[in-house]
C-alpha cells in the first residue's frame, strides 16, 4: 500500500509540474463548454435582415417592428427595390430579405392572400434554414390575430407545438453532454497513454519493472490521479454548465456522477491498452486521437445522429463507447430519467469496462520486447 | 566461492541478428565484474537478460541462487539497475526521486542511508533542484543512489559512465570501489578500456561472443607478442610507413601515438633504414607495456588492419 501511495505521490507531481498537461486538464474542459456553448451554437440569434417593403402601410411596419423585436433577427438594411436584394445579398449584410407585396395591409384585411416572400442565402444552407423557419414561424403568428382578419373567414388549424424537455431548443442542451462524453476519453485515454508511453520513452520503465512492483501496482498507481482528477473535471463542466448557460441537471445527480466514474474508468481502461501497444508518446497520440477522438464526435450521435447514418456506421458506432454514455447522461441531465432507463447502457459500459481492463492487465509487460 | 551469476550458453538473436551467442560465465559474490566492449557488442542486452527484463532464446542463467526466468519476482526485490539512459524523472527533485525509489522498493531513505550517505554527500547541496536540471556527473550519483536504496544484493550498472567527464568518472568508480565493502556484488559495463583496470575481473565481449574472462592484469599479459610504440614529429606519415612494412604484423593509432608488433624481435636498422627512405628520420620507437586495448584489439583480429 505505502508502494503504491508513493506511485501515486510522485503522478501528482509529474501533473502538477508540467503546464501542457495542466492546460489539457483543466484549460481544455473550460476552453470546449465555451466554445461548443457559443460559438458553435446552433441557435439563431441577431440574424441581419433587409426589408424590401413595397406598401409601407401600419400592418407592415408592425410586422417588421414584431419580427426584428423577436430577439432572432436583426434589420440591416430597407431595400428600395428588387434590384437590391441580390446585391445586399451578396454583400453579406443580410442573410435574408422579406419582401411585403403590395397593399399588403389591406389584402390581409379583406380577408384575402397577402403577398409576402422570404429570400435567403443560400449558400449557408443550416443559417437559411433556420432564418426562414423562424420568420416564417413569426409570421404566420402574426398573420393570425383574429383582430386582423376577417371574422367570418373559416378558422385555420394551427398544431401547437411545444418542446420537451428542452423547451427552447437550446443547442447547449445538446452539446454539454456530448462535450463532457469528449472531453473524459480524451484526457483519460490520452492523458493515461501519454504518461505510460512516457515512462517507456524515458527508460524509467526499466527500472519500474525491475523493482518488486507488481504491475497492477504500476497500473493503477499511475490512473488513480487522472481518474481523481477528470472526475473533478465532470463536476467543474457540471458546475459551469448550471452557472453559464443555466442549464441543471434534470435527473438525479448522484446517479450522473456514478455513471461518469464508470466511464471514467472505461476511458482509463482504454488509455492503458494504448500504451501496452504504443512504443512512443506520439504513437499514443495518434491511436487516442485518430482511433477514439474522431469516432467520438462523428459517430457517437454527439454531433450528427446515428438515426440518419448509413446502416454501416451504427454498427462501428455500436463498440464506440462513448455512444452509449451520450444516451445516459443526455437522458439522466435533460430528460430526468431514473436508471430504469439507462441500465442497457449502464450494462454494456461496465461489460466494456471489465473487458478492456482485463485485456490491459494481460497485454501489459512484465519484461521488454 | 559462491557465485553470484552463474550463466550457460545464453544465445539471444532480434529477427536475423544475433545479439548474443553462446555466452557463458561465472560472478562470484562480493566482487566488481566488468563488461569491455565497444558499442553493439551486445552488452545491454545481456543486462536486460540478468536484470529479468528479456528472456534468453536458449541457456540458462542462476542470479543469486534464482533461476531468472522463474525466479524473477523474488530476484527483482535483490536487485539495483542503472540503465544506460538516464533512469531519472527529471521534473521530480533529488530527494523526491529518492523517495520515489525508497518507496517503490518498500523502504526508506533513512533506514538506508549509510550505505548511500558517501555517494549523496555529493549531491545534497542540490537536493531541491529537479534532476533535469543536474551535470551528467551529478545525475550519474543520483541514479546510483537511487539504484542502492533498497540495499539490493547484485547492482547492475550499464555504462554507467558514459557521457561523463573524466574527474566525475573517477569519482564513480572509487565510489563503487567502497560498496564493495558492503559485499554488494556489482556488474558493471563499459566501452572504455582504462576504466577496466578497475574491475576485480573482466570479460571482453565483442559482436555478442565473449572473447575473454579474466582478472585485468591477466589480461594484459595475454598479449601474445612485443608491443612497440612508435612517436614522429608526423604521426599519419609515420603511420603509414609503418603499414606498408612488410615486417609490420599489427600498427594502430594509440593516444599520441602508434602501437605495432613485428615478425622481428625488435626493430632493427631495416626498419630504420626503411623509414629514413620515406623521408621520416625523427621516429623513436620503445618496448612498451600491452594495455587492456591492446590485448582486446589483438583478440578482435584487428591485426589486420594492416591489409584492410
């Protein structure tokens, strides 16, 4: 035991000196929330929009003042005729522009069709999207004030429609669970590879393995304080998510915790293999990031879901861990499910989990090649 | 005497090379064992072979009383290793690598510290200082510290001072001279031929096959003919002439000057005449002691050298 606290010890040590791996621990987690959570934000927000307004009446000007007070859109430019659109277009200042027909106003009132067009850009076709459906949504909205039109007029069914769970589509909701799924195989993974490959590259391996350490003793003296440590890193994503994008953990937070811990351990599990087939640091680097980053992202449902990849993806993606994680923690944090709905998952994680450290203790060994 | 590694027949090849043939030897208990032999001679590899981190294709070696493939547990608690490379972590300080290794082995310093207190002394000044940050001398006594916490029974150094200056290495060595106090066995390896004098007994190893077990100053006088050494205002010239001799069996560069044996008794007025014909009167050539190099060049064939 005293063998292994001073294994321990000296990892601290190793973390605590050297800034690059400070900065991957604790730098990188802050540096991904932010910038998932902003910048790669799929929400609409101040979208720059022209008018091209050919009536000029009370009932455009209303619409315009409700569209550009909705928080999503923004006016840029009043147009004075349909020469302009392609230039301002072009010029990037719009995104789109809404053009109101003529006598729009008094179409409307007389209970007829009212001519209103949105022309966006198209070249960023997510942006386009999302700017029509939203103008669309206000203004159909509008449209249908009984004050505005015709009482007589046969009524429109209109389905409402409400989100659960995520009421405002908040894409943040999306990304804090599949940044922290990320964030902990990268650190563990990689972190644990790293710092196994490092002690062979230095030649203190030799020496480890020629005292009466027992592997396991090596193994987990050198994970314990990266599972320490990325476990204090799920709770610091946890802590920012609530205080920055006010985003709480639905679901019980105890059971969040031990589900993380498992697949901390599964993370950790997979470094150590790493490092029992990598000679180098940078051929640890390049399996943790090429083998278990990219699959992280692209295939785990984080970012693009599995529903609507080709057959063979979901089956790759069925032995990535990580996409078993993103279902527990999306369902514990956003939906508040008990384990009830989380204990398949729950299951093949821990069968994960035993299998990759059993495989590591085996593959890892006690004499050089 | 008891033996402290008694080894038979170790062969060990890496695909197609082979790393060692046929190598077999005696340790006894108590005394400093050194391994002469020039870089790729196979030395680090019969190293990772003693100290149980590379099993041997065939032969058997008993470390200690141990069988090392079987026994490696128990042989890995009696044993300190200094590889070649620098075993340090180098962002950890002197006395944290200390700890480190005291703990690893299921000790402390305290418990051991006299048996290091003579090669720490050297280093305390600089105890808080990361081992990074040490002169290659400095890390040298740090690792060997560090290799005698445990207070193991066989030490194994591979090249212990290579890359070191010439004061340092002197130090190391009569450092190594006072553990032998101890009756810790030690094992050492070396490419320089000075430093085998040294040692209690040699073994000269060469393209993995062991050319010749004995004390130092046996050894030497295994040299089989007269050594001369030949001096020249024009070392090269000199050189040259003396190769193309017909009476020359050997000549080499040695230091400042040339080492040469001949198929005469000693070298006459043909040589001389010989020399003042290529334009060189100034050589003076002497008898001289065969050194360790010597005998081990004598033994690689390198008398040859003469007709490449």
């Amino acid at each position: 035991m005293k063998r292994f606290l001073g294994f321990v010890r000296k990892e601290f040590i190793h973390i605590f000196r050297d800034t690059r791996t400070l900065v991957i621990l604790f730098g990188l987690p802050v540096v991904m929330i932010i910038l998932f959570g902003y910048v790669v934000s799929t929400d609409l927000k101040n979208a720059s929009l022209a008018f091209l307004d050919l009536s000029k009446d009370d009932v455009t000007t209303t619409l315009t003042d409700r569209i550009c007070s909705s928080g999503f859109f923004r006016k840029t430019a009043d147009l004075s005729g349909h020469q302009d659109i392609d230039r301002i277009l072009r010029s990037g200042k719009a995104k789109a522009v809404i053009v109101f027909g003529e006598n729009f106003g008094r179409e409307l009132e007389s209970g007829k069709k009212p001519r209103i067009s949105i022309i966006a850009d198209g070249s960023e076709p997510n942006i386009a999207t999302l700017v029509t459906n939203y103008a669309t949504a206000i203004i159909s909205g509008f449209t249908q004030q009984p004050t505005l039109t015709n009482q007589s007029s046969a009524p429109v069914i209109v389905p409402e429609v409400r989100m659960f769970y995520n009421p405002s589509l908040k894409s943040q909701f999306m990304f804090i669970p599949g940044v922290i799924t990320m964030i902990m195989i990268l650190i563990c993974a990689l972190m644990t590879s790293i710092t196994l490959t490092r002690e062979k590259e230095f030649g203190t391996m030799e020496v480890l393995l020629v005292s009466p350490l027992k592997p396991v003793q090596i193994i987990l003296g050198k994970v314990t304080p990266y599972f320490l440590l990325s476990f204090v890193n799920v709770v610091t994503i946890l802590v920012m998510s609530r205080l920055v994008f006010g985003m709480s953990v639905k679901g019980s937070l105890a059971l969040l915790l031990a589900e993380s811990m498992l697949y901390i351990l599964l993370s950790l599990s997979i470094g150590i293999l790493i490092s029992a087939v990598a000679k180098t640091m940078q051929q640890a680097i390049f399996i943790s990031l090429v083998g278990m980053m990219l699959p992280t992202v692209l295939l785990s449902g984080f970012i693009f879901p599995i529903e609507n990849m080709p057959e063979i993806y979901d089956w790759i993606s069925s032995v990535l861990p990580p996409r078993y994680f993103i279902v527990i923690i999306k369902n514990i944090m956003i939906k508040g499910t008990g384990f009830a709905h989380v204990w398949k998952e729950t299951l093949v994680l821990a069968f994960m989990t035993a299998a990759f450290i059993g495989l590591a203790v085996k593959k890892f060994r006690i004499r050089l090649q | 005497m008891p033996k402290a590694i008694e080894s038979s027949g170790i062969c060990k090849s890496f695909g197609d090379t082979k790393a060692l043939n046929d190598i077999t030897f005696n340790i006894n208990e108590g005394e400093i064992f050194g391994f002469i032999g020039p870089d790729g001679a196979g030395k680090t590899t019969l190293f990772r072979i003693i100290t149980t981190l590379l099993l041997p294709d065939s032969g058997s070696m008993t470390i200690l009383g141990l069988d090392s493939t079987v026994g490696y547990k128990k042989l890995r608690e009696n044993m300190g290793y200094m590889p070649g490379r620098f075993s340090l972590y180098l962002d950890l300080t002197v006395e944290e690598n200390l700890n480190f290794y005291a703990s690893v082995f299921g000790t402390t310093v305290k418990k051991n510290f006299e048996l290091i207190s003579d090669i720490y002394s050297h280093i305390e000044p600089f105890r808080t200082r990361p081992a990074g940050k040490l002169s290659g001398g400095m890390k040298q006594k740090l690792a060997l510290s560090c290799a005698l916490i445990h207070r193991p029974r066989l030490l194994v150094l591979d090249e212990p001072t290579t890359g070191v200056d010439a004061v340092s290495r002197t130090e190391f060595w009569a450092l190594l001279r006072k553990l032998k106090q101890y009756g810790i066995t030690i094992v050492v390896s070396t490419p320089y031929m000075d430093e085998a004098m040294r040692c209690d007994r040699v073994a000269l190893i060469q393209d993995g096959q062991m050319l010749s077990i004995d004390s130092p100053q046996n050894v030497r006088d295994g040299f089989s003919r007269k050594l001369f050494s030949a001096r020249a205002g024009d070392k090269y010239r000199l050189l040259l002439a003396l190769r193309d001799y017909p009476g020359t069996l050997s000549v080499y560069p040695f230091g400042d000057s040339i080492h040469l044996t001949l198929s005469e008794e000693k070298p006459g007025r043909q040589l001389s005449e010989y020399l003042s014909e290529k334009g060189i009167n100034d050589a003076t050539i002497v008898e001289t002691e065969a050194g360790i190099e010597d005998r081990f060049l004598e033994l690689m064939g390198m008398d040859e050298i003469k007709n490449p």
